[in-house]
C-alpha cells in the first residue's frame, strides 16, 4: 500500500490540477461558438495549456501505475482526485462545502485504504 499511496496522491492531484486549470479556462472564455476566434482564443488561453501539462503528466504517471501495480488496487485510487477537487472547490473557487459532503470525502478515503492494502 505504501508504494502505491504516493503515486496515487501525485496522479490525483495532477488530475485535479487540469480540472481546476480547465474551470480557469473556461471561466475566461466567452460562449461557446463553432467560431475560429473561439478555437483561436481556446489556444492561446494559458489556463488551457497548463489543463494540457497536468492531464499529460497524469496520464503518463497513470501508465506507470497501471505497468507495476495490480489493475484491482491501482484505479480505485484514482478516486483521490475527488477529495483534492473538495479541496480546490473551496480553495480557489470559494465554494461552500457541506457536512455531508465531507462525510462522503472520508468514505471515499477510507475505502482508498481498506483497498491499497
């Protein structure tokens, strides 16, 4: 369990960090439209580009994952990356979150755990 907890905790929280990153984006983007200044606005918004690094890294620490631990005790670690997004929700979005919602970020870790071990 202890070799896998680190990775896992680094690949949610990259995971995360090109969710909050997207949201960033997106928040700077003006409506949707099948426009090339639309596409050309996307590609040049750098909260964009740093969505693109973290889900990269994700991913590429995620195929090492995936190669040296066990498929049944990797991918429910993923699932770290909702408590991270928690956290992120409050951080830099000043979200209020509920009591309810806290209970069911503790599930969530418990079970990451009872799982890794």
């Amino acid at each position: 369990m202890w070799k896998i907890l680190p990775l896992a905790v680094v690949q949610s929280m990259l995971l995360c960090g090109g969710q909050v990153f997207l949201k960033f984006a997106m928040m700077r983007m003006t409506p949707f439209a099948w426009t090339w200044a639309w596409w050309r606005a996307l590609l040049v918004n750098w909260p964009f580009a740093a969505c693109g690094l973290c889900f990269g890294a994700a991913s590429l620490l995620w195929m090492y994952i995936v190669k040296v631990f066990p498929f049944s005790q990797a991918y429910p670690m993923v699932s770290l990356s909702y408590v991270f997004g928690m956290i992120a929700a409050i951080v830099f979005f000043h979200e209020e979150v509920s009591l309810t919602k806290w209970v069911g970020v503790a599930c969530i870790m418990i079970g990451c755990i009872l799982i890794a071990k």
